[in-house]
C-alpha cells in the first residue's frame, strides 16, 4: 500500500525550489576556486569537455520526459492505479530512449579518436545518464515533494564537496573528481529509486500504452534542445566573429543573468503541477486565480533586479569579476532587461501552453527567438560585438514571449492584474526618484566609479544602493497595499506568532 502523498503550499514549494536552484550556483563558486588551482587547465578542460558532450547525451535519453512526466504524474496522482501505469510508461521509455543514446555514445568513442582517448572520463561522467533515467526526479515534482527533492540533493553536494577537499589534490585526480562531481550532480538519484515504493510501483503486468505519450515528449525534447542551442548561439558567434576577450566579458554577464533569471523562473517548476492538477478537477477559477499571481510575482522582483542592476551594472561586474571587465558593464546594462521577458515567457510557457496541452507553441516560440537571435547577431556582433549579442538576446526573449501571448491573447484577458502592476510601476518610478535625489546631493558611498574604488568600496556601494532602492520600493508597495506584499508580511507576522 502506498502511504498518502502530503501536499505543501506553493509558498514552501517554491521556496525549496528556490534553495535547490541558489544552491546549484552556489556550491560551484566554492569548488572553483579550489579544483582551478589544483588541477589546472588542462584537466579541467578535459572534465569541461566531456561534461559537454554528455550533456546532449542526456538531452537525447531524457527525450522530453523531465517536463512532461511532471505533468502528467500531476493529472493522475490522486488515482494509485494510474499512477502506477504512468509511471511504469513514462520509465520504460525513458529506458529506451537511454539505451539508445548510450549506443550512439558507444560508437561515438570507438570512431572518434578524441573520444576515445578520454574514454574513462566519459564512462565515469556518462553515469549521470543512468541515475537521471532511474532517479525519475520528474515523478516527484509532479506529486510536489519538492522539500524531500532539496534536502536529499543539497546533502549530497556537501558530500561532494567534502570528498573533493579530501581526495583531489593534485592535476592526476582529475577523473577522481570527475566522479565526485556526478555524487553531488545526480547520485542523490540513487535513494530516489529506493523511496519510490513508498508512493507508486512499476507495474508490467498490465496493458502498457506508450503511443499517446510520443508525440508531447518529442515536442518538449525539440523545444529542450532548441534552448540548448538558442542559449549557447550568442557566445558561439561571438567566438567566430570576434575576439577571446569579446567572448569573456559576455560570459561574465550571462553568469550574473542566468542566476537571476534561475531565481525568478523558479516559480515555474513547483506551479507547473498544482496548476495542471487544477486544470484537470475543473478548477478554471483557482487556474486564473495562481495565473495571476505567477504573473504578479514575476513583475515584482524580475523589474526591480533589472533596474538595479542596470544602475549598479560597473560596480556589480568591478565586485565579482575584478579589474580587466570594465567593458562588460555596459554589456550587462544592455542584457539585463531580458529576465523580465524570461520571466514572463516562463509563466505563459511552463503554467500556461503545457498545462493546457498546447507545448507545440512553446516549441514554436523557441524556433522564433533563435531565429530572430541569429539574425541579429549576424547583422550588429560584428559592428558592435557583445553588446550587439546582448540586444539580440533581450529582443529574441521578448519576441518569445510576443509569441505566447499571441497564442494565449483570450485567457490571458482574465490572467494579468492591471491594477496591481501599475501598483508595481508606482513603486519603481518613487524607488528611482529618491535614488535620484540622493545622487543630486552628490551622496558619495551610492555613486561613484569602480575604477576608483577598491574591492570594499565597490561592495559597500551595491549593498547601499540595494538598500536604499528595494527598502523605498518595498515601503511605497506597503503604502500601495500591494497584494503579494502584504500577503507575504502577513505570513512573515503569522510565523512570529
């Protein structure tokens, strides 16, 4: 007998996601530092290179599955019997679809010399194949047991960590470390496969149709690897249009943009479920209702962040890249509009069109954006280089986000709170006024150049500008009563209690 699934709050969902999301860019930023020194480049270039080539790899075995097996364990997770047959389904093609990539994988290192030669390193990374494929991380996100997901997997990262500081030492202790970073990556998969009885069973014995899921799993996995392109296509054509040093400052800040845009999007993994278990229980009102909501609290922290670091764009580059960056200021005050657009594109895509079943516009909307993307950076990178990348990047995002709401234009009548995002708009126009003010006054500690300040000073000068900027927006919105604020402070009063 399976024991009953305990649901939690979107709250404590999103805030385990978001934990688990800081925590994936977090423990790399200790480990760096040390496994640079100790290996060198030439054998991180080797983990680096085979990480890579894995990745695709892992793209062709998860086929789709990652996205739409939330999903659909999401439809059926209060009836055992379907349940167990989705799962069972959803696994055996996952299985195939590994199978077969572990055989191309194969063939790759017996023809390609510079596979083979680095083949113990690919065997020992490919691993994460294998325990992505059994760990079935997607069965319990769709049945939102999203604490048990983070406290297994920060677990394990420490435990990685630990075992690098211990057993890597020198530039030989390359594939040792290799290993240790697939325990911190997916090895937590391994218990997965363990408590897994305690909710679902594999069930063979029974009619198995996999038909009705080819079609959904293939799109999702075209739209996953469409990304995978459509991300790395900026530094690519940087790489072959202009300089090495053109490719670092834009690597800087795409750095800083995919940990925002992670923060913001990570709403959208925990409201995927819930809100596809809504859509199937009639619960078009509650769908509206969390719709809203998602897009409220997008706009809430996504345009503030752009904002302040658009401002503090020279001082933020100064604090975590060093001096040598200077150019990479302005490419991030020209990119950084865009996680506003990721954020918006990531509610209409992954609450909205694959929930309702409608994942062929996601995929299409990627399509344009890479299109769009590629275009303009053969047209500007050469001319202006990686501030030219950095504007394809925010006009590819919104032209996404353009294509979902023209696909979604009727129901997204009833999803978006104009009141409240003026409300927003209020708080962010008085935000900046007073920032204004205190600039006027010539206020020395919240405007000046990082080229004049030491490492300190540029850190001092981010803190108090945040200070200043979120602590005006935050009271003005209080003023306001804006809904998300005060429902938060209500939960922040209650928890004192």
């Amino acid at each position: 007998m399976s024991k009953k699934i305990k649901i939690h709050s979107i709250k404590y969902n999103f805030f385990m996601n978001a934990l688990l999301t800081i925590s994936g860019f977090i423990f790399p930023l200790i480990t760096f530092p040390y496994v640079s020194r100790i290996l060198g480049p030439a054998p991180n270039g080797k983990i680096a290179f085979a990480a890579s080539v894995i990745s695709y790899f892992s793209l062709l075995a998860a086929m789709g599955i990652p996205s739409y097996g939330v999903r659909k364990i999401a439809e059926v997770r209060d009836d055992q019997e379907k349940l167990n047959k989705t799962l069972t389904e959803l696994v055996v093609i996952n299985t195939l679809f590994t199978l077969l990539s572990y055989l191309l994988l194969l063939l790759l290192v017996l023809i390609v010399p510079d596979f083979r030669k680095d083949a113990a390193l690919i065997a020992i990374t490919s691993i994460q194949i294998i325990f992505t494929t059994f760990g079935v991380d997607w069965f319990y996100q769709g049945i939102e047991q999203y604490d048990y997901i983070t406290a297994r997997n920060l677990a394990f990262k420490v435990i990685a960590v630990i075992l690098m500081f211990i057993l890597v030492h020198n530039p030989q202790d390359y594939i040792i470390y290799a290993g240790i970073t697939v325990l911190g990556n997916v090895g937590s998969n391994f218990l997965n496969m363990i408590k897994l009885r305690d909710y679902a069973h594999f069930n063979f014995h029974i009619s198995l149709n996999l038909k009705p899921h080819f079609k959904p799993i293939v799109t999702l996995f075209l739209y996953s690897a469409m990304t995978v392109i459509y991300t790395n296509l900026d530094q690519v054509m940087l790489g072959f249009m202009t300089s090495n040093r053109e490719v670092g400052y834009y690597s800087a800040t795409i750095k800083i943009e995919n940990i925002l845009t992670s923060l913001i999007t990570s709403l959208g993994a925990v409201m995927l479920p819930r809100i596809t278990y809504y859509l199937n229980h009639n619960g078009i009102q509650k769908f509206n209702e969390l719709i809203r909501k998602s897009f409220n609290f997008v706009l809430l922290i996504s345009i503030p962040l752009a904002i302040f670091f658009f401002l503090e764009a020279d001082q933020i580059i100064f604090v975590l890249a060093g001096k040598g960056y200077e150019r990479a200021g302005i490419i991030l005050q020209c990119l950084i509009p865009a996680i506003i657009f990721v954020g918006l594109s990531s509610v209409t895509a992954w609450q909205m069109l694959i929930p309702l079943k409608m994942e062929k516009w996601v995929l299409v909307g990627s399509i344009v954006g890479a299109l769009l993307d590629a275009g303009i950076n053969l047209a500007i990178i050469p001319i202006i280089g990686g501030v030219g990348a950095a504007l394809s990047t925010v006009i590819a995002e919104c032209s996404v986000f353009v294509t979902h709401c023209i696909v979604l234009r009727k129901r997204l009548r009833n999803a978006i709170d104009w009141q409240n995002i003026c409300k927003l708009m209020i708080g962010n126009i008085f935000a900046l006024v007073v920032l204004g003010l205190l600039y006027m006054v010539h206020f020395p500690i919240l405007f000046s150049s990082s080229l004049t300040l030491s490492l300190k000073s540029s850190f001092i000068n981010c803190v108090c500008v945040g200070i200043v900027y979120f602590g005006v927006y935050g009271i003005t919105l209080l003023i306001l009563k804006e809904q998300l604020v005060l429902e938060i402070l209500g939960n922040i009063k209650q928890r004192f209690k």
